[in-house]
C-alpha cells in the first residue's frame, strides 16, 4: 500500500475536525493557566490542511510566537540560557540579601503536554478510521488484481 492510497483513504473532514478541536483545547490550557491579558494569543490561532494533489498532507496549527516563550518562561528580559541563573539569582537575594538582577519570570506550560496529547488523539483516530478502511482495500485490490 502507498502513502498515495492510505491518504486516499483518510477523509479531509476527520482531520479538519481534529484540528479544530485541538485549537480548542490550547485555547483551553491558555484561560486554565490565566495567560494573555489582552487575548492576542487566544486569537491567533490558525489551522491549515496542507492539501497535495486533492488529499491531505500536512495540518498546521499556527500561533503567535511569543506563546512559546510564555511556555518556556523566557522573553521580556529573561533569555533561555538563564533561566537556571535567574532561578539562582533569587535564592542568592532571598537567602543572603544579594543584591542581584531577577526577573519574575517562570514558564507557565501550556503548550507541550497538550500539542502530545492532541498528537496521540490524532494518530489514534487515525488508526481506527485506517483500520477500519483497510481490509476493504485489501479486498478490493485482491479482486481487481485476481480477476
């Protein structure tokens, strides 16, 4: 079986449904975590099927970078390589009374756990809608070729 025939077999709605629903449960992990005052990075989120030849190729969900720094707790004065320092920075002011630059900033994740959760969702409903559609194929593959 080719990839051609098993996207063939995968139905455009399913995954468009899929993406849909996992726009939501971001938006969802965002209001839990109480990130974004404004709702910017509530409303960008985008969703795209990557269409190849009439089937589907590809599903991106789009958002606003800064989403990922919030996820990693760096950005507005803190840069990756020192969030392990500001960390520091903190405990040496608290427990010597240093008096060290700190920034309040931690990571408040949100996007991780949920985009491997909606991964395993999608593959799951994948296999099932799959593997409900192959032993048809076959049958159909074996007539046409044994006839």
């Amino acid at each position: 079986m080719t990839d051609q025939d098993l996207m063939n077999l995968v139905p455009r709605q399913t995954v468009s449904d899929w993406a849909r629903y996992a726009v939501e449960r971001f938006q969802e992990q965002l209001n839990k975590k109480k990130i974004g005052v404004t709702g910017a990075l509530f409303r960008s989120f985008t969703r795209m099927l990557e269409m190849n030849g009439g089937d589907v190729g590809a599903v991106m969900i789009k958002f606003a970078m800064y989403g990922r720094f919030i996820d990693m707790g760096v950005g507005n004065g803190v840069k990756a390589y020192e969030r392990k320092t500001n960390r520091a920075n903190t405990v040496g002011a608290r427990a010597y009374g240093a008096n060290v630059s700190y920034v309040s900033r931690a990571p408040k994740k949100w996007y991780s756990k949920t985009k491997t959760a909606e991964s395993l969702r999608l593959q799951e409903i994948l296999m099932r809608d799959l593997g409900q559609k192959i032993p048809a194929w076959i049958g159909e593959q074996w007539s046409a070729s044994g006839s």
